[in-house]
C-alpha cells in the first residue's frame, strides 16, 4: 500500500502526463488545420522588452513586434493579459478578441504557459500604469509540450537546475546574470591584453604528452594516427614554443581538461587563461596581474571592492605579498629556513600531524604545511612567492637561493586563482627537472609530469627570460558574480548521467 507521500506523486506524475498529452493534441490539430507552427522559419523582431520599458517616453503610441515566451496568462473573457519573457526581461501584452478577430482569439486562447509567440502591437501603458503591448497580431512560433515548473515554487532543485540549464534560464531568469557577466569578464581581459600587446593565439586541444601542469589527464585515441593521446591539462608548453618562435607576448583562453576529484571549486573541464611575456620576470606577472583583476572588476561591476559569501573583497588596495616559508612561519609557526633536509622536515610533518608520501622532499613538506595551516586564512587578495623547486618543474629557480623558486600563486577567499613564474629556459636544468618527474612517475605520482623531448629541443635553440601567467576564469567568475559554487557559473556543468 502506498503511503500519502507516494501517492501524492503518483498523482502529480499522472496530472503531469495528462496536461503534457493535451498539449499534444492541441498540436496535432494545428498541424491538421496547417498551421503548425514548426514550420515557421523566421520571424522579424523589431523590439525587445526592457528596450520598450526604459524608452517607453519615445515608443509609446508606436508599432513593435516582440517574441519571446509566455510566463503568465490571464484570461477576461473578451481580452487577455499575458506576460512575454525574451532576453531582456518580461513585458505585459493586452490581447482583445474584437482587435484579433473572432478565429484568431479563439486559437490564441489554447495558448499555453511556455508556448512561444511573436507579438505586432501597439506599446501603451495600462489604467493600472503598467507598460504593456496592445496586440494586433499573434503568431505561434514554437508549441511547449512540457510543463513548467509551478510559478510559486519555481525551479529549486540544484540538480535538476544544473542538468536542464535551459530550464534554469526559463524559469530562474536572474541566473542569466551570472552568464552575461563571465561574457563580460572574458571580453574585459581580452580587451586588457589586447592594449597590451598581446596576441591571442590558439594552440592543440589533442596532446601526444600529458605536460605543463601537474594533474591527472583524460586519455582518447586518434583513429587516423591509431595512437592514444591527452586532452590537454595546460596551455603553458605550445605557448612557450611560440615564445621560443619570436612571439614576444601571447595569451589563449581555452578550455583544459583534468581527469581529478568534483567539488564546488572544481569541474573536469574548465577555462583557463595563460599568457607569455618575453623579457619580464615573475615580478612584472605580479603587476600585470594585479592590474588585470582590478580593471576587469572596475569595468564589470563598476568597482573593485567586491562582496563574496557575505565578505568584503578589497581588490582596490595594493595585493599584499608573502614568501611561502614566512606564512608557513607565520601561521604555522615553523621556520623551514631553519631545516636543514629532508630528514628534519619528515620529523617536524610528523610532530604536527602532517602526512606525507616517501617520495617527498623537503619542498614537497613545505608545500603541505601551507595547505593544512596558511590557504584558509588568505581572504583578502595576498601573492603567496618564492615556491619550492620540488613543486615547481617549469620555474626558474631564485638565484640567491636555489631550493626556491621564481613562482607566485595568488589567494582570494583561501583560493587559488592565479599562478606564475619566472620560466624556466635552461634546457639542461629543465631535462633534470623532467627527470625527476619521471621519477615521481615511476613511484606512482599519476599526476607527475612525462618528459617533453620537442620542448626540450625548442628551448636548446634559445628562449628569452620570460614570465608566464594562469588564471582560472571560472574561478575569477565566481569571485566577481558572488557564486558559491563552480556550477553557478558554468553553463553545462559535468554531471553523471541520470541512468547512472
């Protein structure tokens, strides 16, 4: 026997399909009658919503067609009011049967809540004050044959949300905000850069070697060739041969793949910027950057004091800067300066409870003490520098102090979002770096970077002392539009199939 909850469902889904067989039906007689309105193929607009609402001083008394689809539907016998929603918002529209005609009104009357329609029409305000459409002609351009969501309760549920996007966009059209902002915001750096002089570039998406990031990457087979090969996890490595090439500065905005863990901070395909400057270090990258994230703020907001999760973001004021080894000694109040091998750093990890793999250096310690004790309190914007080489296979190590290197990371709200370097352009120190990646290989670090021999020989012909930069884009979206998750600012997150 089914509970009343069970029931209730059996009833709705029983409710559902009934409605959803009358739209059916009200189809197929249109299509009977041949007018079946997925055989139009064009329809001219003229105006769109918010357009008619904020000009309406200039518009009013003035013919418009409009298209878009109807969220409300109110029915007074002789007239009717419905709601058109298009890209710019929702406007009113009063459809009255003596202006229609008798045929016309009686069609336009089995309309249904998420039909699509093209309106001809006067734009007037209402007794009531409201700015609406006096329609002389309504087209059927596309038939609903599902249902949406109930107005009052909307569409909730996150899963359903992020599965059916265009649902979401339908029913929850405040979403679209987040969307018209990531647009903005990749134009806005594009833009930066451009009167910068960079030059956007674009490099292979298929990969013969899993290279220049450390991660984990998705493997598919090139039919052509017969040989597997990688969706790429980074840019950096095809960027660098066109800086070898005599590209002074490039940058790509492209879209990378990391076969890894799913959370709110994570998708396994995700947007990510990187650019080359020749001629500039890892201190040049830290000004570049800095200007960036403040000028694509200013222009898309209209400031750079942003609010996220109910905290305050200064990215007006000056990024503040900080060595790794002094915000491990800050906050973890241990000075690596003062350790002297591996063998210390192993004794110290386990006196406070740090694991750690056999194959880890001292660097390696150092990075892990940063994570546990130092990422949660850098909220404000904080350039984390000076990484160890042990972690950092394609950055130049310090010259002053050679177990470090030129490379910063920069933290907003205990996130990455940026990370750079000096390059590496000595072929020999690079060969070794790679070496003792396939080291980490061999021990099974799946993450650990594969020997590059075409890079290796594109640096043995000379690259320039360089700067490089990576920039999360979803992550910088996020930061900008106030999204919690990574799925907020996707439109097509990676989800498991239902069946699944």
């Amino acid at each position: 026997m089914l509970s009343e909850v069970e029931q209730n469902v059996v009833e709705q889904s029983i409710n559902v399909n009934e409605l959803i067989k009358v739209r059916h039906d009200k189809l197929k007689d249109l299509q009977e009658k041949g007018k079946d309105p997925f055989h139009i193929t064009k329809f001219d607009v003229d105006a769109h919503s918010q357009d008619v609402i904020n000009n309406f001083d200039e518009m009013e008394g003035k013919d418009v067609t409009i298209a878009g689809r109807i969220m409300a539907k109110r029915d007074m016998g002789k007239a009717s009011f419905i709601h058109i929603q298009d890209q710019q918002g929702r406007i009113q529209s009063y459809v009255r049967k003596d202006e229609l005609g008798e045929e016309d009104y009686a069609e336009f009357k089995k309309y249904d809540i998420g039909d699509l329609v093209g309106i001809t029409g006067l734009v007037f305000r209402t007794q009531k004050g409201e700015i609406s459409v006096r329609a002389h002609k309504v087209t059927l351009l596309a038939k609903s044959l599902q249902i949406l969501p109930e107005k009052y309760h909307g569409l909730k549920d996150t899963e359903v949300r992020y599965r059916q996007r265009y649902l979401d966009l339908i029913v929850n059209p405040e979403v679209k905000d987040a969307f018209v902002k990531r647009s903005m915001i990749i134009r806005e750096i594009r833009s930066f850069l451009d009167q910068k002089s960079f030059l956007e570039v674009e490099t292979p998406v298929l990969h013969s070697i899993a290279g220049g990031a450390a991660a984990r990457p998705f493997i598919t087979h090139h039919n052509a060739l017969d040989i597997d090969m990688y969706m790429r996890i980074a840019l950096e490595l095809h960027l660098k041969r066109l800086i070898v090439g005599g590209f002074d500065r490039v940058y790509e905005i492209g879209r990378v793949f990391r076969n890894e863990g799913m959370s709110v901070r994570h998708n396994p395909e995700f947007t990510l910027l990187e650019l080359y400057q020749a001629y500039a270090d890892y201190e040049d990258i830290m000004n570049l950057t800095e200007e960036l994230i403040r000028h694509v703020s200013r222009a898309v907001n209209g400031t750079a004091v942003v609010e996220y999760n109910g905290v305050t973001i200064d990215l007006e004021k000056p990024f503040a800067r900080l060595s790794m080894v002094d915000a491990v000694k800050q906050y973890a109040n241990v000075d690596f300066r003062a350790i002297a091998d591996v063998e210390e750093a192993r004794k110290v990890a386990k006196e406070h409870h740090i694991a750690f793999e056999a194959h880890h250096g001292k660097g390696d310690i150092l990075n892990l003490f940063f994570e546990h004790y130092v990422e949660e309190h850098l909220i404000q914007p904080t350039f984390i520098t000076e990484h160890p080489v042990e972690i950092s296979p394609l950055s130049k190590r310090k010259p002053t102090d050679p177990e470090y290197t030129e490379r910063f990371e920069l933290f907003i709200v205990g996130r990455e979002h940026a990370n750079a370097f000096s390059e590496l352009n000595d072929p020999i120190d690079q060969r070794g770096r790679f070496m003792h990646q396939e080291e980490l290989r061999a021990a099974g670090d799946d993450e650990a970077t594969e020997m590059d021999e075409d890079f290796l020989t594109a640096l043995e012909y000379g690259m320039p002392p360089t700067g490089g930069l990576g920039i999360g884009i979803d992550r910088l979206v996020m930061l900008l539009t106030d999204s919690y998750s990574i799925r907020d600012v996707l439109l097509f997150p990676t989800m498991k199939p239902i069946n699944e």
